[in-house]
C-alpha cells in the first residue's frame, strides 16, 4: 500500500526514468507537473472501476426545495466530504437521475452507494497502487520525455497495471459474494434438515 501521493508520483517518475521528488512543493519542474495535476490523474483512475476500497455508502437527506419538473419529486446533495466521483446505485433500488451535483429520486429516503474521491493513499491496495503510478508515467511521458515510443509504452503499462488491478479487485469481490452465496446455502441445509 502506498504511504503517500508522492510515493505514487515516484512510481511514475521512476517508470519514465526520471528523477524522483521529495516532496510536491519542492519546486522542481516534476514537482510543479505533478502537484498541479496528481488528484485528477487519481480521481480519473478511481472512477474507472467500482474499487473496493473507494466504495461508501451513505444515507442522505432530501432538500428542502424539490427539483424541476413533474419526473422526480426529490433531490438530494451529493456528499462532498468524501466527495462523491461516481454514482453506483441507491439503496432502496429505485430510479433516479444525476444533474450536476444531484441527485433526482421519487424516494423521500436514500442510501447513496457511491465511488468516493481516495483521500488516504494508505487504504489503496499495491495493486491499484501501481496503476495509478502508471497513469501518472502515462500522463508525464509526453511532457517529461518528448518521446512517442515512450508515451505508446507507458499508455500500454498503464493499462496493464489496470486490468491487473481490476482482475484483483473483482476476486476479492468475487469471494465475498461467493462466501455469501455459501452461507445462504448452508443456512437453506440447516433449515430442511
């Protein structure tokens, strides 16, 4: 697990065989690249997949003021703390719809299950770890390198550290609902028996 945002920017840097920063207000040219774009490089990685470690649930309240039109009778704030990068449902399961930073619904009571912006490096897995470090190689190479072979190669590392990532992310989601499906089929046994 990584112990910090530079500690994933250094993966990139070192991937592209540049020098690796001590800090992201150090000043140095890399330091300036990646402090004004590191979060959107993160987030963008975040919402490529429905992450375990970037899923919240959270219950929210209606606004007071209900939004336009006749389709939906409610809106809510979407949580920005932790901000909320992608929709993944409601719970109860019921239509709804995103407008800005909205969400529309006809219940008057919603858990939102959403992909929340990672705001602690310590909780990303080594493997999502190592992707987004290629995502920053990716998006440097070109400013850092100047160099097409090395751009097409960080873009194809990026995307195999991705699907790496997400292969391991969706075993372990995989299990649990394997261990589920197990435990419901264990209590049916008991049940009959």
């Amino acid at each position: 697990m990584a112990a910090s945002w530079v500690e994933i920017c250094n993966l990139g840097l070192i991937a592209l065989g540049s020098q690796p920063i001590a800090s992201l207000t150090e000043g140095s040219n890399n330091a300036n690249l990646l402090a004004a774009s590191y979060r959107a490089l993160i987030d963008e990685v975040t919402v490529e997949h429905e992450w375990a470690c970037a899923g919240m649930r959270q219950a929210i309240n209606p606004l007071s003021d209900a939004p336009d039109g006749d389709e939906y009778g409610y809106q809510y704030q979407l949580p920005v703390s932790p901000m909320c990068l992608k929709i993944r449902g409601v719970d109860p399961d019921s239509p709804y719809e995103q407008m800005g930073d909205k969400l529309l619904s006809n219940e008057d009571q919603l858990t939102l299950i959403f992909t929340a912006q990672i705001t602690n490096p310590t909780l990303i897995p080594p493997l999502l770890t190592r992707a987004m470090g290629m995502k920053v190689a990716e998006f440097l190479a070109p400013k850092i390198a100047q160099n097409n072979t090395l751009t097409q190669l960080m873009q194809a590392k990026y995307e195999a550290a991705l699907l790496k990532a997400m292969w391991a992310d969706n075993r372990g989601k995989r299990r649990r609902d394997e261990d589920t499906a197990g435990s419901e089929e264990r209590q049916r046994i008991d049940e009959v028996t």
